[in-house]
C-alpha cells in the first residue's frame, strides 16, 4: 500500500512540475491548453492512463476482489 500511494503522488507531482514549466513558458495559459500540451507527449499520456488505472483498482474494483 505504501509503495502505490508514494507512486501515486510521485505521479501528482510530476503533473505539477509539467504545468508549472508550461506556465513559466506561457502566463496566459488556460487549463484546456495546459492539458493539451501536457498530454502531446507519449509518457504523459501514459503516466494518465497508470494513474487512472490505479485509482480504479484501489478504489473502484479493490472492494470486489
């Protein structure tokens, strides 16, 4: 449990630190456009999808298994 939850928010971070150097580049950034420069790159969409992926099953499917 311990190791999920540290790579969950090692996930939160990396978001943060994305969004935070897209800001420095450009302050009239909305969400929308941050969103859509986030998730050009593969390894973002990717880190999406594991984090999608590990909310459902902690959360969603952990209390049927």
């Amino acid at each position: 449990m311990i190791v999920s939850t540290a790579f969950f928010v090692l996930c939160a971070a990396a978001l943060m630190l994305a969004t935070w150097r897209i800001r420095l580049h450009d302050d009239e950034a909305t969400v929308v456009d941050l969103f859509d420069r986030l998730l050009d790159d593969r390894t973002v969409r990717l880190a999406v999808i594991v984090v999608w992926w590990w909310l459902g099953w902690h959360f969603l499917a952990g209390q049927t298994l």
